[in-house]
C-alpha cells in the first residue's frame, strides 16, 4: 500500500532538518468525526482507572480523538540497520507487512492475529498506525501468502466504511462457505465492532460491513473483541460468535453476540450480558470465544469482578442463546495490576487475558495464560486442560522451562485438527542476563487420552529484539501489542508475532509483523545456538558462562579448537565451562548430536 506524507514533511527529511528531536503532535479527529457522544468518551478518556482498563487499541482511538495522554517527543533519526535473516532452529522468519511501505513515523504494525484460507494461503492481520494517514478513520492492515507463508503480500488497509476501523484485529474462517470474517474496533464513535467478510479467500473484504454489536449507544465504546465461527458438521454449523467488553459512561460487563445467517446480523440488540451486578462479578476484559465439536460455545474472560483475580468461563449449550454459571478456570492470579500487568522491565503494559483452544475430537479443553510467580519472577506462562467440557479444570502447568526468573508473557495456543498435537507460543527473554531483549519462543506437546506431554522449548525467533515505545505519533505510549495468535493444520502450526528488530529511517526499532512455520513434530533436529558467553576475556582457567538454546546432550566446547571441560544446565541454556590450556584468541564453539553453534564474538585469551 502506498502511504503518502505531506510535501512539506518529505522537504524535510530530505534536507535532514528533523535530525534533531522534535515535538510530535497527536493527529486526532476532525470536526465532522466529533460525535454527539463526546462528552461521554471525554469522561472515559479522563478516567485514569477506566482507560488503563481499555486494550491498546481502545486507548490509542480515544487518544486520537481527544489527544495524547503523554506528550512524545521524537528520537533523532538514524540510518537504517540491516537485520540478519539467519533461521534458527529451522525456522525463518517472514515479514508479513512490506516495511517499505512505511513513509512516516507512523511505522508500528503489531497485535496480530491469523487464519488458513483454502489451498496454501495464509491470512494475517494486525495493528497498523500507517494506515492512519490523510484524515482516514483506519488503523488497522492485513497481509495474504498464497504459498504457505513463504512470502506476503501486504494488502494495505480495509475498505473505508462509515465509523472506520480501529485496529484489535480478530479473523475467523467459515471452512464450509469459504468466508473469512475480519474484526475490529470502531474509529468513532466506537460502540459499533466492524465485521468485514471476505468471499475470495482472503484478497479483498467487501465494504458492506456488518454491526457485530447493535444496539449500543453511541456514549458506549465497545472493546476487546474476538471472533469465532462453528465449522462443526450439524446444527449450529456456520453460525458466527462474538465476545467483547463494553465500556458505557459507566460500569460495563462483559457481553456477547451471535449471527446465524453468515454474518449478515448479529443479536440480540445490545448484547448478552455474562457479567454484572446480577451475577456479582460486574467488569472484566480479555474476552476469548471457542466452539467445542458439540457446538457448546464457550465464553472465556480475564475476571476481575471480585477482589481475586482469575480466568473464567461460561459455557453454552443451546448456540449461544444462554449461557450456564461461570466456572473458574485459574488459580487466583498473583498479577493484581490493571488487566493483569504483570509489571515487566521496559515499561510496557501487558495483561493476564487468555486464550484457549479446543481438541476437535476428543472436545478438551486448553486455556493459557501468564501470572507472576514471585516479586523476582515476573512472567511464566500456564497451561490449564479441562476433560469435561469445561465443568472441571487441571491444576496450571508450567510451559516455559528456562529455569530462570527472566519473562515469559503473552501466550497463545493451538491444537491441529487431528487433536494429536498443540503448540504454545508466548514471547521470552531467556536470553538476556538482563532480562529486556525479547525473543519468540514455542512449546510442542503431544496429546493423548487427556494427557499433555510436552517437548522442550524452543527458539522462534531468529534474532531478539527490544522494547519499543513511546516513538510513534498516533500509538499510546504504553502499548506494544495485546495478543498474538497461532494457526494449525496436520502439518504445520502458523505464528504470527510483533517483532522489534529491524529499522528504518525514522526507528531504530521499527515494530513489524514476522511469520514462522514450525512442523507440528516440533523442531526434529534442534541445532544449538550460542547467544551470548561472560565475560569476554580472561586468561586460561577463568570461568565462562555460555549462555544459549539447545545444549543438551553436548559432546564439545572449544576455544579456538582447544577442548575444555564444562557441564550443562537441565534446561539446556546454560553451559559452565573454564579457558583451557591451549586456548587462543577466537570464537566459542559447542557441539552437539544435533549441530554446531559459533558464538557470533571472539574470546579475547589474555596472558
């Protein structure tokens, strides 16, 4: 998509006049998008302890319509760095936005979301600040791979409709009609959730969109959606679901909404209500929908409607007409932060919403999520199953196996047709002593008879990136994405994630959308990866630290061809080792069954 920036910016940059920091003003709405509800969103937007509530998304329109929260101030712009397309672990790693099409600082594609069309195509959707340019009522962009996600085209922005989009992407595919269904936000007034549908696998959405939440005032901002289709043979089979949470002037609980008839409406007329004063346990946030191979329809939810916070869920039993009492699903989360913030270095917000996933055979149930499990250790991720439809649920499961107090956070879940395997994905700073570079990680599990065995974690990420905030002009300062998600076939799991680590002209950091595909067998042949060794020098018997992915079982470290002893941690991450006589001036090698990994510097050997 071509995004086009005013003569007078391009002046600019051209002559290198914005090389020095400078003010950036919020562009926001313009007189014809004020609505008669202002005065209501006003308050909403005022209220420190509701907008913190919001998803990034919600925060970021009401920050455009009534202006920065925090006023941002540009970084110098420097010259682009080349990012290293190195696969790791076998994985490469895809741009799914075209970065080139960035022409502003509005430059931040996150929060993705994803669904396999027909034959090899891949959809993927996400945040996109580029499309808020020229006065569009748009922030939000999709990509389409026709190869299995080998390449992306991206495909711009959405159609413009009346309202405009306001990013929180959500897609469902109908896999008997064909349709793909695009959810978001809506740009203004916001009590309306844009229902987009796409009868082309995937290349274009019409402009006829549908309310996917009538009967809102429009003093209502309705947030944090997420979509869902029945693709089960029988009754039920097509229809389409909605979970979200309102925000009226005040209160709001969470709610739901149905079509039957492919999308063309939703009801009933201002929602379902599953939270409220009515059930004790008004609020919440993080909805997430799924349909068993019954056809129950199940209502996840971050739920803070009581002094503990936790994961719930609602299930119903008659296509979403009604749903049963609540059921807890977590133990009562430590994150006591707004939404579950789990208060991780870097300074961007995060939540404790789940997601889930049901094995479409068996009919169990999956939920993830992310908790702190001490002051020192911030951020793990957590599997929860339940074996009878959700009316009971396992104690947590620890995914990640680092071993360390680093983060772990905001995790995903997929299960493939054939109910034989499922994946997590979540993002992980392992790799970093100190805890602020941020990888794409993923954990494999075989299923079986209720059982969930997983298989090491491993690496997606090719290379880690940082936290980036607080540098584009129309994102809260905060906000570096919401949620991620994974698709499934019986041959391969698809993940989409927000990664930070290539630059352009204005970013050192640049947030983009990158894809891997990962063989449902897990990673088959795990080579090792060095990431990092301390310290960087010392004479011959100075302990070293190799810090690392995939070292277990190895047979070898060397210091420029001279062999030293050394052991391995559990986990595999972490190798203890010594500077062996003989050792000279060069690169760390360790060797596995597996592989070989060459630390990326040279050990400086001292006398």
């Amino acid at each position: 998509m071509k995004r086009h920036f005013p003569l007078a910016g391009s002046i600019l940059l051209a002559t290198g006049l914005l090389l020095a920091p400078t003010t950036i003003h919020l562009q926001t709405a313009t007189a014809q998008q004020v609505a008669p509800a202002d005065d209501a969103l006003r308050q909403l937007y005022n209220d420190k302890r509701r907008f913190e509530e919001l998803s990034g998304a919600a925060r970021t329109a009401l920050e455009r319509r009534f202006g920065p929260k925090v006023p941002l101030r540009a970084p110098a712009y420097p010259a682009p760095v080349p990012s290293a397309e190195v696969p790791l672990d076998g994985f490469t790693n895809v741009l799914v936005n075209n970065p080139a099409a960035d022409r502003t600082a509005q430059d931040t594609q996150s929060e993705t979301t994803i669904v396999l069309g027909s034959g090899s195509t891949v959809v993927a959707a996400y945040n996109d600040s580029g499309s808020f340019l020229g006065g569009a009522s748009k922030f939000t962009g999709y990509a389409v791979s026709t190869d299995g996600g080998t390449t992306f085209v991206d495909k711009g922005a959405l159609p413009t409709v009346t309202g405009g989009d306001a990013g929180d992407p959500g897609l469902a595919r109908d896999t008997t009609t064909g349709t793909i269904y695009f959810l978001t936000l809506e740009f203004s007034p916001g009590n309306s959730l844009k229902v987009f549908r796409s009868t082309d696998n995937g290349q274009t959405f019409s402009s006829a969109v549908s309310n996917g939440s009538p009967g809102f005032p429009t003093s209502t901002f309705n947030d944090k959606a997420w979509i869902t289709v029945d693709n089960f043979p029988g009754p039920g089979n097509g229809n389409v679901y909605l979970g979200f949470r309102p925000f009226p002037v005040s209160g709001g609980n969470m709610a739901f909404t149905r079509s039957t008839d492919g999308g063309a409406t939703f009801g009933p007329s201002g929602g379902l209500a599953l939270t409220g004063s009515a059930t004790g346990d008004a609020g919440g946030q993080g909805a997430f929908v799924l349909v068993g191979p019954d056809h129950a329809v199940y209502y996840f939810w971050y739920d803070s409607g009581n002094s503990k916070r936790r994961i719930s869920v609602r299930k119903s039993t008659d296509l979403g007409v009604s749903f049963a009492p609540k059921v807890q699903v977590s133990a009562n989360l430590l994150a006591t932060g707004t939404n579950g913030d789990l208060g991780l270095n870097g300074g961007f917000r995060t939540n404790s919403f789940p997601h889930a996933a049901v094995n479409p055979v068996s009919g169990d149930l999956y939920a993830v999520y992310n908790d702190r499990a001490s002051s020192a250790d911030r951020g793990n991720v957590y599997l929860v199953t339940s074996t009878d439809g959700g009316a009971t649920w396992s104690s947590p499961i620890l995914v990640n196996d680092d071993g360390t107090t680093n983060d772990q956070f905001m995790p995903t879940v997929a299960v493939t047709p054939d109910g034989s395997r499922l994946i997590v994905g979540f993002y992980d700073r392992r790799l970093d002593p100190n805890n602020s570079l941020i990888d794409r990680f993923s954990a494999i599990a075989t299923l079986s008879g209720g059982a969930v065995t997983f298989a090491p974690n491993f690496r997606v990420s090719s290379q880690s990136f940082p936290v980036v905030i607080g540098q584009d002009p129309v994102v809260n300062t905060t906000y570096m994405g919401d949620y991620d998600q994974i698709a499934a076939d019986n041959a391969f799991f698809y993940s989409t994630w927000g990664d930070n680590r290539d630059s352009n002209s204005f970013h050192t950091n640049q947030p983009d959308v990158r894809f891997a595909k990962i063989p449902v067998t897990g990673t088959g042949t795990i080579t090792p990866t060095i990431a990092s060794f301390t310290p960087a020098s010392g004479p011959v018997g100075t302990p070293v630290t190799i810090t690392g992915t995939n070292f277990t079982g190895a047979t070898a470290v060397t210091f420029r061809g001279a062999g030293a002893t050394f052991s391995v941690n559990a986990a595999g991450t972490q190798i203890n080792t010594t500077v062996p006589t003989g050792a000279r001036t060069g690169r760390i090698r360790v060797t596995t069954p597996n592989g070989q990994a060459v630390s990326a510097t040279v050990f400086r050997v001292t006398p």
